[in-house]
C-alpha cells in the first residue's frame, strides 16, 4: 500500500500515518505539507500511489476545492477527502474519484475502508488503461520504453542524453529523466558513458540538501538513463538576469560552497560550475547537478585522457583552461566567476573566442571594482586569484570567509 497523505498541519498527517500503519503495517506514506511545501505540479497525476489522502479541519472550503481540482485531472489517484466537521445537509454532489469522509474525529474504520475502496477503484483504472491501445506509448521515451516513468514531455538535449520530464511510480513526484544515448559494449572504453555512470556513483552518495537528489539509474532496451530531482523554479541563469542584491548573492555563493565542500571531501571534483548547473527549488534553496564532467580524482587519468579540456570557457579556472593539473581550487575559481557576475552583473572576462576568453583567465587582471562592491572585493579577488596557492584552499575556508562578512558590520 503507497498512500500520499496531504494536509496543512502535521499533527493531521501523522494522525493519518497511525491509523494506516495499524491496517497496513508496511504501507509507505508520503506527506505533503499542503500550503507549505511546493504545489503539485500540473502534470503530477500520482499514479504511483494507491490512493491520496487529503485532511482538512474547518473552514474546509479550501482543501475540498483542492481536492476537485485534482480529482478532475486525467488519470489522477483516487482521493478521500477527511473533512473533520460534521456533515453539511444537504452533502455536495458525489465528484468522479472523491470520496468524502465526514467527522470531528477520525473514524478509523470507516477510513480504511474508503481506502480500500480507492485503492481497488484505482487498481481497476491501471488495468484498463493497460488494455487500451498505446498503452506502451506512455512509458515512451523517444525509441526507449522504461516502465515505472510515464513521460510527460522531452525538456531538453544534450550530447549524450535526451532530457525528458517524466512521473516517477517508484518516487512518487515529477522527476527529470536523463537518457543515454546507448549502453556501449564492455569491450569498448566510452568516455562519456563512463561520465554517465560515475554522476550517479557521485551524487548517490551524498545526501546534502545543497546537491540535486537522484531516485533511479537503470538499463531499458539498450538505452541507460537516470531520474532525478525535478526543479520547476529554473536554473541560477535565469535568475540573474533579474538585478540581484549582494546579500542574495553571498548566500547562493554560501549555499554552493556548501555544497562544494561535501563533494570535495569524497575526494570529487566538479569541473562545470556555471549558473546553468545550479538549480534553483521553490523554496529559495539551490542545488548543485550536472557531475557529466565531474570526475573522481583516482578516476581522472581513465577518464580524461591526457591535455584535454573540459568545461564552459567564462568560468574555467587558468589551470583547467589551460589543461594543467587541477584540484578542489579550480572549482573555488570557478564559484567565484559566478560570485562575480552575480554581484557586478556581468562576468569578468568575455571575449570573441573560447581561447581570448581563456587566455584572459590566465594573464589578465581582474576588472576594477566599483566602490559599492569594496566589502566583498577582498573575497572576489582572492577567489579569483590567477594562482592556486592564493585562492582559498577549501570550501570549508570559504565558508569560514563567508560567515565573517555576513557578521562584520
């Protein structure tokens, strides 16, 4: 049993939690903070779920019209809606996939068995929409079938990968779903397959609320792909092409050093810090994606071969750009091209060629500051040092410089 249980205080969702896990001991309960956290997106249909269950105390005008609003959409869950006031006479008129359980208190019984019905009437749903011509067609991607993801639309491309939003079964939420070109043959050393896997070894194994969360990899019909965490609010480019404060600025630059400094101590780096990799949740956080280029350090000679460059020419540190040995402080350079551009407004070094732009990281100083950016000039200047040893030689002492501006006056 997989139930998504939403509500806008948690004492409710938890009372919801109790009374299911007496019934069904193993049930898997999902909660969304209704008001709290982000809204259901348009396209979540939570076909992953047995049923959704919405709990709302007077005044419940708000939650039942939430509730219609979902149970309208094509293929959603079945809803029980526990509205916990007594029954209005006359009771509304019965809604396709809603049933409304009235009451002070929760009646355990009379909810389990609203479940229960639900969840068969749900069941009933799949099993025709499996029999109906297509049906394959909705765990389409492109040429690859991969059951358990329903493709709601492709997003984007790349060189590797078609970039698809899809809604996960096994998750229960919109997901980004990366698929690999092909899974090459194990006689054959792929370089950009070899990428691909190492994202997920990468990112899976750093729970960090600054870095994006990955919920699957597998292999469907020769093709490997990857789901994970979806991010309706855009990317760090699109922000700043609004005017940004530069407190709003320091804390994005905190929040990716945070995220910097687990990655780098599992011995990781990233190589493509650009605003394009940092996403941005509704709730104003941002995490750090796209490890295609990252690489870990055993792993680099494998990998990267020998002088080859990679990554985006305006943020590369002087050493990357010039295919020199690099560590975890061409990515601190690389952060603070962002910090820049941020605060200043446009990037430091720009030019009509990735090697002009290049070469300026290297021998050409860094532009004059204006004089409303003098307290953070120190931080800026030291990021962008052309030499390692005069950078910051860790996140951890970035963040340490970072919370001593927050705090000077």
């Amino acid at each position: 049993m997989r139930l998504l249980v939403i509500a806008t205080r948690h004492d409710y969702r938890l009372l919801v939690r109790k009374h299911v896990e007496i019934e069904w001991p193993d049930v898997v309960v999902v909660e969304h903070a209704l008001g709290i956290d982000p809204a259901l997106d348009q396209d979540f249909a939570a076909v992953g779920f047995d049923s959704v269950i919405i709990v709302a105390a007077p005044p419940t005008a708000v939650a039942a019209n939430f509730a219609l609003g979902q149970a309208g959409k094509r293929e959603f869950a079945p809803i029980v809606l526990l509205l916990l006031e007594d029954a209005p006479n006359p009771q509304p008129a019965p809604a396709p996939g809603l049933h409304r359980l009235y009451g002070r208190k929760l009646d355990r019984e009379r909810l389990v068995k609203l479940i229960k019905t639900a969840s068969g009437e749900h069941r009933q749903a799949l099993a025709m929409l499996r029999a109906s011509p297509g049906f394959e067609n909705r765990y389409r991607f492109g040429s690859v079938v991969i059951r358990g993801h329903r493709c709601i639309r492709q997003v984007g491309s790349g060189g590797m990968c078609k970039i698809y939003l899809a809604e996960s079964e096994r998750a229960g939420t919109l997901v980004v779903l990366k698929v690999f070109s092909q899974v090459p043959d194990v006689s054959e050393r792929f370089v950009g397959f070899d990428r691909f896997l190492q994202e997920y070894e990468i990112v899976a194994g750093l729970k960090h609320k600054n870095i994006v969360q990955i919920y699957d990899l597998g292999v469907a019909d020769d093709h490997a792909y990857i789901a994970m965490e979806h991010f309706p609010a855009g990317d760090l480019r699109e922000r700043m092409k609004q005017p940004m404060m530069p407190a709003m600025a320091l804390k994005i630059l905190e929040q990716i050093a945070s995220a910097l400094e687990a990655i780098h101590s599992v011995g990781v780096l990233h190589r493509d810090l650009k605003p394009a990799n940092v996403m941005l949740r509704v709730d104003g956080s941002l995490c750090l994606i796209d490890f295609g280029l990252a690489k870990a350090n055993e792993t680099e000679a494998s990998l990267t071969g020998t002088r080859e460059i990679f990554g985006t020419p305006y943020y590369m540190s002087p050493e990357q750009g010039h295919a020199e040995i690099i560590d975890a402080r061409s990515d601190l350079y690389s952060v603070g091209v962002v910090f820049y551009e941020m605060l200043i407004g446009r990037k430091p070094f720009t030019g009509s060629t990735a090697m002009e732009v290049i070469y300026k990281h290297k021998r050409a100083d860094i532009p004059e500051i204006a004089p409303q950016f003098a307290k953070y000039e120190a931080l800026l200047r030291r990021l962008l040092a052309k030499a390692p040893e005069s950078r910051f030689q860790s996140a951890a002492e970035l963040l340490t410089a970072i919370a001593a501006l927050k705090n000077s006056v």
